[in-house]
C-alpha cells in the first residue's frame, strides 16, 4: 500500500510550486512522484485552486537575470 502523504509534505510542495512553477521540481522537493500532485490535484479542488494560485505566483516572480 503506498505511503500517505503528510501535510507538512504538501505544504512544501506548493511552497516549491510557487517559487519555480515546476511542478516536478516541486514534487521531488517534497519526497514524491508528481504523478501523485498530478492526482491529488483532480481528486481534490480545494488542492487544485491552491495549485493554480501557486503556478499564478511562479508566473508574477521577475526572471533572473543573467549574468
């Protein structure tokens, strides 16, 4: 049976999300397979608005410069 995931490691996925809009990134920065955001995002709205909302704030952030 797979493992649940914990708050906290939702938590730390959107907060990733947020910052670089990838939600692969995101997900190995939370200790899963993004299959499993991918899922919780259709199985859950609640999730799925705060997806949107994270993937929004990815967006406004200015690019890096290069150097």
């Amino acid at each position: 049976m797979p493992k649940r995931k914990t708050a906290a490691a939702w938590r730390r996925f959107l907060r990733v999300l947020a910052r670089t809009g990838n939600a692969r990134a995101a997900a190995c920065a939370a200790g899963m397979d993004v299959a499993t955001a991918y899922d919780r995002r259709i199985k859950v709205p609640a999730f799925a608005v705060q997806w949107m909302e994270a993937v929004a704030e990815a967006k406004a952030r200015p690019s890096p410069r290069p150097s």
